[in-house]
C-alpha cells in the first residue's frame, strides 16, 4: 500500500481491517544502507502540507526518523 489516506486510516485504527503492526519499508535513498530495510513504526508525523508531494516523517521502533521526500 502507498497512498498516506488509506495508512493514516489503518494507523488510526480507521478502516475495516483489523492492523496489529504497520511497517515501514524503506528504500536505500531513504535508509542510506544500500539495501531496503523493514521497520516496525511507532509514530507518522505530518511535517507539511504545502509541498507536493506533502513531507511525512517515519518514526521506528528503533528512533529512527525518515522522510517521505528524497533530498535533491
């Protein structure tokens, strides 16, 4: 899944699924390790909505904070 509406609602305990852990997937852009890792989260954070696309933060179980926007 990869739109923000539907994991905010399964996060938000919203939707008609029962969700027990969400997980983040993030691509070596992201991680910087060269591999794609998987991540229990503990927190999404909009950080802002005037950008296109707008700027999520990730928070996993283990403190680690990535953002949904690649730097350029």
């Amino acid at each position: 899944m990869s739109d923000e509406e539907t994991l905010l609602e399964l996060w938000l305990g919203e939707s008609d699924f029962l969700v027990n852990q969400v997980s983040l997937i993030s691509p070596p852009w992201m991680n910087h390790q060269g591999q794609y890792l998987m991540e229990p989260l503990t927190k999404i954070i909009l950080r802002n909505t005037e950008r296109d696309p707008p700027l999520y933060e990730f928070v996993t179980e283990t403190g680690r904070i990535y953002t949904s926007v690649q730097a350029s």
